[in-house]
C-alpha cells in the first residue's frame, strides 16, 4: 500500500468512528488543530519518557530500566500514533502529506547537498 492510501484509509476510518477532518469554520478547525496538537505531543512525549529510562540505565548503574531491544516495539508504536496525528493535522489543513514530504525532502536535497559524501 503506497503512502497516500495509507493516509486515506486512517482519515476514512477516522470520519467513520466520528473525528472529522472537515469543518464549517476557521475556529471549528483551529480547535480541532490544538486538539490534534496535545494528541500528537503526548504521544511524542509518550516515546521521550520511555527512551528517557533506557538512557538512565546508561547514565546510573544503580537505575534498572528497560534496554532498547526491549522498547523498540513500544517506541515505534509511539511513532505510529504521532504519525497519525501528522496525517489528521495535514488533512484538516487541506494538505496532501506524501507531497509536502517530496516538496521538503527536495528543498532539504538543495539545501544539504553540499553535505554529501
């Protein structure tokens, strides 16, 4: 399944289940924005504090915390839901998500080539 199916098949399951992605004003969608904000921050933050106990086991050996191996399926989980997040907020603002990545990633070609090795 390519990228743009992907979005549109979460954003139809969405509308089914009755989170919209369309609204009859700014301030209806402005709302709406903030609230896919805090989702998409609490899960950003979900995945911070779970890497931030991996790291103490490096950083204090007396901290008996999970190792990577252990989270990583919990973590990209955590990246899963953000990116859902990520596919609600660019459809509320009428945006076609696989296209503005291509458009950044070329920007970023022009901009860091120079970099490549």
């Amino acid at each position: 399944m390519d990228f743009s199916s992907i979005v549109r098949r979460q954003i139809a399951a969405d509308e089914r289940r009755g989170f919209s992605v369309t609204f009859s004003s700014d301030a209806e969608r402005h709302d709406q924005l903030s609230r896919e904000l805090v989702g998409l921050v609490g899960e950003i933050g979900e995945f911070a504090n779970q890497l931030k106990k991996v790291g103490l086991s490096f950083t204090n050996p007396r901290y008996h915390g999970p190792r990577l191996d252990e989270v990583a399926a919990h973590l990209r989980e955590e990246v899963a839901d953000a990116a859902i997040y990520l596919f609600r907020i660019s459809t509320i603002l009428g945006g076609d998500l696989e296209q503005d990545i291509l458009t950044k990633m070329a920007q970023n070609d022009d901009r860091y080539g120079g970099l490549e090795r």
